[in-house]
C-alpha cells in the first residue's frame, strides 16, 4: 500500500497547457476522486501517473519510488478504463491471468489470485465464459478483478461506470466501495459525476482548466466551496447564485438582491471585501413560506416530485428563475404564487474574485 505525491507536475500538448504545476499528496490507503467537466485535465492527469501519457515538468512518486521516468509496467499500478479492453477471443479466467503469466508468476500462484479476485467480486461462475457472452455489468466485474489479480500498490480508475445503466452503475458503485475497504488500497477514481465523487471518495480533487480549484472531504466540498465554480459543479440541482450587495455586516451580513428583496445571512463579515458579491443558495435552503412576511416571493412553473422531497421551480418578481425544496407531500402546484424563506446559516457568499464567503460550521 503506497501514497502518491504529485510535485508541480505540468503537461503541454504543443503550445497547449494541459496541465499546470500541479502538486497533491495522496496518503497510503486513500480513495481520492479527480471530479472535473470534460476537458479540464482529469484523466489527463491519471494517465501522467499510470505512465501512460509522458510529464513535461515535475515528479511523481509512488511511495517512497520516483516513477515519471518509469515504464507503466514498472510503477506497480494497475488501471480500469472506461472502455473494459477484454481480449474477445479468451476466457474470464484468462483474461484475469494473462499479464501475470507474462510476468512469469507461477501458475499456482496465478490460480490462486485468479480464484481469490473472482470470488471479491462474485464472478465464479463466470471464470470459463467468454468476455463476448457477459453483460456490460459482468465485463466491468472482470476488469476491475483483472487488475486486482495484479496486487498493485495503487489502482487507478477512469470513468469506469459511465457505461453502466443507472441501475447497475449505483451497484457497481457500492462494490467499488466495499473493495477499497477489504483491500484498503490506495485508488484514484477519476469521474465528471458529482455523485460518484460524494458517495466514493474519502477526499474529492476538483479541477478546472488544468489546475486544483479545491481539496477537501465531500462534505467539506459542499458545504464550504472555495469558488463559485466549486459550488456550481458540486451539488444536483445547482446552487442558486443571485447578485447582490451588502447593505449591512455584522454576525449577520445582510445583502440586497436586484428586485430590491432583503436576505440575511449568516456570513460573518470580518472577512468580506468591499464590492459586488454574489449569493449563492442551495435548493435545500430555500422554503414555502406564507406571501406575508417572507422575503422573496415567486411564481411556480414546475413542480418536481422525488419521493422524499420536491422540487420547485419558480420565478422571482424580476424574472430570476431559481430552484427551491419542499417535503415530499408538498402541496404546491404550477401556477401557485408563493413566498420563499432562506435559512441563513446555509447561505454562502462569493465576492468579484469567485472566492466563497461561509457561515462557520457547526459541529
């Protein structure tokens, strides 16, 4: 079991920067999620580390081995790919052996790992079919065992569920976790699904444009973006941003949206700089409340019911659509004029620079 350091590791295609100067540590036994949209790096930059795409600037390393200069097969990874790459013509169980027999591990040896990965995984009864006769499911199984078998001090996996269904995807997503718990490897999962990176990872990397936007547990992500872009990628559906300013600041910064409305918010204003900011409102924070009274009021356009919540759909007096919640009985319907109130402590504020502004979190 190894970590991973990455040191002011650049990559350039031309006159392109792909990525740029980027420095993180993974600690022995991690899960880590690189979260990103496409194009921002993120597989990119599992390649760098998988030795399949070469580093134009900085170090990696694998425990205490600099591997950048070392061939894939010599840094001791193994990778899932989003594409399962099973060889068509061989069996489960050859498939699984076929890079330990070109390692020249000894066949009980192969036998043993082969039987011990197929059974994690409960592919058993699949060992002497063909990769053809599998489902989508049962091929991404084998893929995942295939580099188990390996026993590598680092398992590396690039969007391996986005050729799942929903079903099978939630599924294959929690074997996932259980695995990294009976292994306790060290894995980096890379994904744009903000779902994946909440439900997986002990830390989510979000990238942008090359570069680390934020580091942090997921519910550290969620509930104290470093930038607006954070805010915008982490959270279904998206945070509400609305522009404002600051009217009054105190233990309760109070700001004024363009209709003229009044929101308080629990942003301690020590901190805040002078300017133009931008309130940013989950759905979760943001309720029917009666007309009289509530600061914002709204019509509905949509009601979406979810079972356990509903979502709203509105739009404010001056044309702002936003989105709000409401328990999964929610007597509101389309058409329905209705006030809205904000809790607070869950408002964020985020100033000219995309830098976030947070209530203190209490434990």
């Amino acid at each position: 079991m190894s970590g991973v350091v990455l040191d002011g590791v650049s990559k350039r295609y031309g006159a392109v920067t792909v990525i740029d100067r980027l420095s993180l540590t993974i600690a022995a036994g991690e899960f880590v999620v690189f979260l990103g949209p496409s194009g921002c790096g993120k597989s990119t930059l599992l390649r760098m580390i998988a030795g399949l795409e070469t580093v134009d600037g900085g170090e990696i390393r694998i425990g205490a081995r600099r591997v950048d200069h070392l061939a894939p097969g010599a840094r001791g990874v193994a990778m899932v790919f989003q594409q399962y790459a099973l060889y068509p013509h061989m069996s489960v169980r050859e498939n699984m052996a076929f890079g330990l027999r070109n390692a020249h591990v000894p066949a009980d040896e192969i036998d043993r790992r082969v039987a011990a990965a197929a059974d994690a995984l409960e592919i058993m009864p699949l060992l002497d079919r063909k990769s053809t006769q599998l489902s989508g499911g049962q091929q991404q199984r084998v893929a995942i065992a295939r580099a188990i078998v390996k026993q590598p001090d680092l398992f590396l996996l690039d969007e391996p569920l986005s050729n799942l269904d929903a079903a099978l995807r939630m599924r294959t997503r929690l074997e996932i976790a259980q695995l990294h718990q009976r292994l306790g490897t060290t894995m980096i999962f890379v994904t744009h699904d903000q779902v994946e990176a909440m439900t997986l990872a002990d830390r989510i990397v979000v990238l942008n444009q090359g570069g680390i936007e934020q580091v942090g547990s997921p519910m550290d992500i969620y509930l104290t973006p470093r930038t607006e872009f954070v805010a915008s990628f982490v959270g279904s559906p998206k945070i509400n941003l609305l522009p404002v300013t600051v009217e009054a600041a105190g233990e309760m910064t109070r700001v004024r949206l363009a209709n003229g409305a009044i929101i308080d918010t629990a942003v301690a204003a020590a901190d805040l700089p002078a300017g133009a900011m931008t309130l940013g409102l989950r759905p979760e924070c943001i309720r029917p409340a009666a007309l009289d009274g509530a600061p914002l009021a709204a019509r509905v356009q949509v009601v979406e019911r979810l079972g356990e919540r509903t979502l709203l759909h509105v739009v404010l007096d001056d044309g702002t659509p936003i989105v709000a919640e409401d328990s999964g009985l929610s007597a509101v319907r389309p058409g329905d004029r209705i006030g809205l109130a904000v809790q607070p402590e869950r408002a964020h504020l985020f100033d000219a620079d995309g830098l976030g502004h947070h209530p203190a979190q209490r434990g």
